[in-house]
C-alpha cells in the first residue's frame, strides 16, 4: 500500500482519546505506526489481516517503545476491537477490519489490476496457439470446398497430378457439355498412356488437357479414339517419340502419317546417332508428302 487515509478528525475519536487517556501520546504513536507498519504489508487477498514475529514487530517502533508498551496497546486495541491482536507461539496475528477502507485507491484496484493482467496473459497464449491451428483448419475447409465434384472425379483418375488449384480455373471455363466430354475421354487417354507406356514427363498436364480452346480431349472420345498399335521400331518411351495427339498436330501430320514417320525415323537413327525428331520430321515430310 502506497498510503493510508488519515481522518483529520481521528484526534476526537473516543478509542483513540482512551489510548492517550492510559499511554500518553504514546498510544498515539503505537496506533498510527501500527496502521503504517500493517499498510507496509498489506495483504490484498487478507486485507487489514497480518502476521509478524513479535520481535521483529516490535523492532518497527523507536526504541523507546518496550515489550510491555506494545502488549498493553494491544490489549487495549483488541478490546475495543479497532485492531485486534492474537498470539500464537511467538507469533502475532493483527486484524484491523477498519484498514481496508482506509486504504488508497491505487491498493483497491491492485486485485483488479492482476486479474486483467492474468487475463491479458491467458488471453493472449490461447490466442497465439488457437489462432494459428484455427486459420489452419479454415485453410483445409476452404481447400476442399473450393473444388467440384465433377472436378474431383476427373482429379481422381487423371493420371498426372499437378496444379491442381490452376487445373481447377481451366475446368471452370469448360461448358457442362465439355465437362462430360473430358470426364468420357479421360480413361481412354489412360488407357493410351498405359499401352505406349508414355513417360511422366509426356504426360499432358491438366492445365493443358483442359483449354477449352485447343479442346484437345476429343481426340479421346469414345467415338474417335482407337486403341494404338505398339510395334518394336515404334518406343512412345524413347524421348520425344510419344504418340499424344498434340505431337503428330504439331508437326502437321496425321496420324497415319506419324506412325510411319517414326518407323522410319528408328531406323535411320540407327545410322545417325543424335538425330533429333523435328529435323527428321521436316526431312522426310519434304521427300514423302
């Protein structure tokens, strides 16, 4: 406790006349220096209880003050019940019941003031680990709400997973009609990926698969597409020799044409080593067609 409130009238109270009355001002002092002792150690969950070794209570007072002058002023106290004194062994316990509302204001709110701040504190480590843990769970809701169920199901079976939030913009600009086509021409471009053994990196993304402008699933349609034939000169796993549709239209072929372009093309090879694909192709496209 910072302070204590002094009432300016505290000379005209009765028990504290009936101290001077019996001690002098000495009783005076005892009182006043009491209140200072017990504020010095206030106890804000007990307030205006204490307790103290005797000794060391009674070495707070001038040396004046002896054994039996702080006995009897306690005496005195007790009885009128303005500071009440118990002993126990060398200890002794005081209850001014008076004290608590003498004390200032800055004291009363102490309480106040450790809960908020316990509050404060609590607050904020539930806050700094609930947080996180709560935007991460919005994240995963919001993740798996944020694709279709068409989409899903063409995400399950297609064969290369990658980019799927990017895969999931070129599947919304698809029409319903488009959708169904892709959902129909998927597993036959499995299929396809299956008996050429195509490698990982042959593999059309999804991004591309789905542009609605190159609409290259149709090639896939249960009504164009046929199993392909797999032969020992044809390898769909030697680089750049897979037969995905795109590859024979980039070249400006047909299938047909690819097909013997590349058995062809195996063979050569063999006699020159580092032949690359579109050099050959616009070689024998010159000679061929």
């Amino acid at each position: 406790m910072k302070f204590f409130k002094h009432l300016t009238a505290s000379g005209n109270d009765p028990d504290i006349g009936k101290l001077i009355d019996e001690m002098g001002l000495k009783g005076y002092y005892l009182f006043f220096r009491t209140l200072e002792i017990m504020s010095s150690e206030y106890n804000i969950t007990n307030p205006g209880q204490n307790s103290f070794k005797f000794c060391w209570f009674l070495d707070q007072f001038s040396r004046k003050i002896r054994n039996e002058d702080l006995k009897k002023f306690l005496k005195i106290t007790t009885e009128n019940g303005r500071i009440i004194a118990e002993y126990e062994g060398r200890t002794v316990h005081l209850n001014c019941p008076k004290l608590r509302y003498l004390t200032d204001e800055y004291t009363r709110q102490k309480p106040y003031r450790i809960q908020e701040k316990v509050t404060e504190k609590v607050t904020s480590e539930v806050t700094e680990k609930v947080t996180p843990k709560i935007k991460d769970i919005r994240i995963k809701i919001e993740d798996k709400n944020i694709y279709s169920i068409e989409f899903e199901e063409f995400w399950e079976i297609y064969p290369r997973k990658i980019a799927k939030k990017k895969a999931f913009k070129g599947w919304s600009r698809l029409s319903k009609k488009q959708m169904e086509e892709v959902l129909s021409a998927v597993p036959n471009y499995v299929k396809e990926i299956e008996i050429l053994q195509t490698e990982t990196q042959f593999i059309k993304h999804p991004t591309t698969l789905l542009n609605p402008e190159n609409e290259l699933w149709v090639d896939f349609l249960p009504d164009a597409w046929k199993p392909p034939k797999q032969s020992c000169e044809h390898r769909p796993s030697q680089v750049g020799t897979s037969t995905s549709p795109s590859i024979w239209k980039d070249h400006g072929l047909t299938r047909e044409q690819w097909d013997v372009a590349m058995v062809m093309y195996h063979k050569q090879k063999k006699d020159t080593p580092g032949l690359m694909v579109p050099e050959f192709i616009k070689t024998w496209k010159e000679k061929e067609i």
